[in-house]
C-alpha cells in the first residue's frame, strides 16, 4: 500500500523549503517532500559559491532550461528562462539578493476583493519571522534578528560604488539607510542571502537544519507527474523515481512548483480552463479559467560603461585567476568568490505619476551578463535596469499530456504603452546617474546600447533586441475571491477543491517591485499558519514612507 503522510509537498525549491520545517516541527504531523531536481551536495562549488552563480545557469544538471514562446514585441525572440534543478529550487542558483518590495506593494495586494489580511501592517510580522538581518540595529521595528535567513548586507566598498551612490545624489535621488526598512526609495547597499562567505539557499536555512526530524522525509529526483483526487479532494500524489512510478497518499496536498511548474501541474492534473483542457487531451476535474493566466515577469537590460581605471572585477573573469579564487574561498571564505557582485543599487520613480519606485538598479563594478559572458574591452561596469510593475501579462499553457514536455509562456514583454513608456523613462534615468561628474573619473563611454541609441524607438528596439529576465515569473494562480482567481487567500486552498493548496510565487496577485525571493519567502511564513490553524502573528501597524502627493 502507499504510504500516507499528513502533508505531500510537492517542490523542495524556496517556499517548499520553508513549509516542510515549520509543518514538520509538530511531531505529530509526517511530511514527505518531493523535488524533482538533485540534491544542493555540500561540495558543489557552483552552488556554494557566491560568485560562481552564473555557472549553473543553462546547465541541464542545475537548470530546467525553460524558453518563452517567440515574444511578439521582441522581434520574436524565445526569452530563455532559468528554474532551479535542485534542492532549494531557484534559491540554489539565484543571485541572492533579498528584497522585500515596497511596503505599498502589500497595500495594492490588499486592495483586491478579500485580500485584507495581506497588507504590509500582516505581512511585516512574517517578513520579520524569518529573518536574521546582520546589519540592523537590534531595536530595529521594520527588521527581524531571530529568524533562519541570515542576512549580511553587501560592503560595496569598491571605488566604483562609492561613485555610484555620489552621482546618484548628484542626480537628485536620495540615500537611504536600508531598502528593506522604512524608506525603500533611494540607494544603498543591498542585503543578500550570503553567510560567512557561503550561499545560504532556502534549503540550507530551513530544511537541512531539521533534516533528522523522523516525520520528515525528502525525497530528491522524485518527479511529481499529477495529484491523485477522490471527487475533488486531493488524496496523494503520483511520481516517477528512479526509473518507476510510485504513489503517495496525504491528508493534504500542498504545491509549491513555482509560477511555471505549479499551474502546469494544476492543468495536468485536470484543473484549469475546461475547454483548453479538452483541446490537448486533459479530461478536466474542476473549470478554473485563472490557473496559468496573470503572468507577470521583470525584464531587465545591462547597461554597461568602459572603466578608465583598472578598478573593476574584470581581471578575475580570467581562467588564470581562478585556482587562486577557489584557494582563497574553499579555505577561508574570502576574496572575489565570497560575493554575489550584486552588492548595492536602488530604486526610483520615473515620473512623478506613479506612487512609488517603478525602477530597480542594480550596479555592479563589472561588465558581465548573468550567464558570465563579458564584452571586449577589459574594465567596465553596469547597471541592471528595468520597470517594476508593468502592466503586461501572460500566460502558461500545458500543450500535452506528457508532464515532461514544458508548458507554452508567454509573458508579452513590451506589449503595453504603459511597459514601452517606462522603459524608455528607465534607459534615461540610468544614463542621467551613470554620466554624473562623479563618473568622470571612471568613465570611458558607454558600450552598451551606445552613444547611437538614442531616439525612444532606437532604444526600445536594443531593448527587443538585448533585454533579458531578471528571473522573477509569477502570479499564475493568484491569491483572490473573483472569478478568475485560483487561490484562497485565507485557507491557501484551490477554489473549488478540498485538500489541495498552493504556496510559491504563483499565488502572488501582482508582482512586488524588487527581486522576488524575500517575498516568496514571507508567503510560505504566512501559510504555514495558515494552513496548521494557528493564530496569525499580531498585525504591526508601523509607518512607511510615501513620496509627496501620494
């Protein structure tokens, strides 16, 4: 008989990592998680390594090697998309930067139909469960100290920073103490999910810690091919591992895919749009036209200047320094394999219309892409640009009965006015910071897009031509009470079915402005409590800043 387990989780990536240790820290419950991917081994370099993140990108073993339909506004390029293969999912091969978005963020989320408990005054109490931030002060009301996620905070000491954040000024944008507290407009070091010089993923935080709990079993390479219902309850789970099928019965089904692999698992498993359903081959459990729809991305560009000044992080981009890196970080946790690069940056409105940052900025003192291809030219930096909130949404849509074959997204970047307009309001703001006489010490001209792009339309075309996720899909079956909703915001539960919860990015009703992970993160937080009864934390009505007139 198949064993049965009061919770299956299906998907040991960010927030499955963190369910399985706080539903498993009550011994009476047994929890099973399954991971499609490998295991996050304590000798993978790649993973550990702070620096050596761009390696597992595109790697079948690390990678799951997603593409996007041919994109329609970008010259009908497939937008290749990165998904974590391994325990710990994407938070094993990420950037690992943590931002919580913008306090008003949570306030929009709220403002839906039956979406009130999830505004910042409920959510600021699990940002804060969670973590661990190093660099604040301990009276701190916006930051927690008691939490799994150790946080340290980005030193940002390279002469190219300090630059930086004195042209920012020089622009008329502010500092601002800490990105994650009161003020997120403005500039600063970032926090980052880095220990001691070492990669702290969501698996190394909350699941291997408790690893040795006897209700708790993880179970890697374990393929998640459909959940099993009686009527519409969902009663266990069907996978593939090593070679044979295997079924798992639970008392409660909790689905943590992430925003491609969950609603394609909801869609195969006969929950979705009936007729879609239909059209390739599913017979259709439960009608639920939201499941795959509201996709919603960060598109990003580079924007990359030449150094007059050997300054940069370039010469360790050269195979001959890097024995001495792995040296100098395999025995002491230091040097340039200790960080992530993506040590500060910031956020700003680009016009006065919106209420607050619509850009995020990430500067590196490098000039790099995120798969670790450089350009010609030696010393260089760049910022990551790009609008936080667009209005353009997409989709994900099973095409087979196969769970191997990879759903159809499309994201429609560019699609909207709204989308076109802030982009090139983002191209501007970028090069009014990076031309600031605080620059000129360092500026050797911009080699991407360069000086001949100029016009509104020649820069949405480089950025058609050049722009890349920032690896933030969500949205895909979202939190809400309308029609085309797909979970409940109370319960985590799919509407309409019984037993069968959903808890990753996909539930998010909108895209927060910032990298994704911290989000994700206080999401699991908050359904943990959810989904075991208990009493939610005290709601924190604290202040936040809002600009003038907003």
């Amino acid at each position: 008989m198949a064993p049965t387990y009061d919770f299956v989780i299906i998907g040991g990536g960010s927030a499955g990592s963190a369910l399985a240790n706080r539903l498993s820290a009550d011994p009476a419950n047994r929890v099973l998680v399954l991971e499609a991917g490998r295991s996050d081994y304590p000798w993978d370099v790649f993973i550990h390594m702070p620096a050596a993140l761009t390696f597992p990108i595109g790697s079948r073993f690390y990678d799951w090697k997603y593409e996007s339909e041919p994109e329609p506004h970008m010259n009908g390029r497939r937008i290749y998309h990165a998904r974590g293969k391994v325990l710990g999912g994407s938070s094993s091969i990420n950037g690992m930067i943590f931002q919580r978005g913008n306090p008003m963020d949570y306030e929009r989320w709220a403002s839906d139909p039956g979406m009130q408990t999830w505004d910042y005054a409920h959510c600021l109490p699990y940002f804060k469960r969670m973590e661990n931030c190093l660099a604040a002060e301990p009276d701190d009301p916006y930051r927690g100290h008691d939490g799994p996620l150790a946080l340290e905070r980005g030193p940002a000491t390279n002469p190219l920073f300090t630059a930086f954040f004195e042209a920012v000024q020089q622009a008329g944008y502010p500092l601002t103490e800490d990105v994650n507290g009161f003020q997120q407009e403005g500039f600063a070091p970032f926090d980052r999910n880095i220990r001691r010089g070492r990669r702290l993923s969501a698996a190394r935080a909350y699941l291997h810690p408790v690893m040795n709990r006897p209700n708790l079993e993880v179970t890697t390479r374990a393929f998640v091919t459909k959940i099993l219902f009686e009527g519409k309850r969902a009663v266990g789970v069907e996978y593939a591992h090593r070679g044979s099928t295997h079924t798992a019965r639970a008392g409660e089904v909790v689905l943590c895919g992430g925003a491609i692999n969950s609603p394609q698992t909801l869609q195969l498993s006969g929950i979705g749009n009936a007729n879609e359903l239909k059209a390739v081959g599913v017979t259709p459990l439960h009608d639920l036209p939201g499941v795959g729809e509201h996709l919603q991305d960060h598109l990003e560009v580079y924007i990359q200047y030449g150094s007059k000044q050997p300054v940069s992080m370039q010469p360790y981009l050269k195979l001959r320094h890097r024995p001495w890196i792995g040296f100098q970080w395999l025995f002491f946790r230091k040097g340039p394999g200790a960080t992530n690069h993506f040590e500060g940056g910031g956020f700003t409105r680009s016009n006065d219309e919106v209420a607050y940052p619509n850009l995020m900025f990430h500067f590196l003192p490098i000039a790099v892409r995120y798969d670790g291809s450089a350009p010609a030219g030696g010393h260089g930096y760049q910022v990551h640009i790009g609008p936080m909130y667009s209005d353009a949404r997409g989709s994900v849509k099973v095409t087979s009965t196969d769970p191997g074959v990879h759903p159809a997204l499309r994201f429609n970047y560019l699609s909207t006015e709204q989308d076109r307009r802030e982009w090139v309001e983002a191209v501007h703001v970028a090069r009014g910071i990076l031309n600031q006489p605080a620059m000129d010490a360092f500026n050797a001209g911009e080699t991407s897009p360069g000086p001949a792009v100029t016009t509104d339309q020649e820069i949405l075309d480089w950025v058609a031509k050049d722009g890349e996720t920032a690896l933030h899909p969500s949205c895909t079956a979202r939190m809400g009470t309308d029609d085309m909703s797909v979970v409940d915001p109370f319960t985590m539960r799919v509407h309409g079915t019984d037993g069968l919860r959903v808890v990753d990015a996909s539930v998010m009703p909108y895209v927060t402005n910032g990298n994704i992970y911290a989000p994700v993160m206080m999401v699991a937080e908050k359904a943990a409590d959810l989904i075991l009864g208990n009493a939610p934390l005290v709601p924190e009505h604290v202040g936040f800043y809002r600009a003038r007139g907003t």
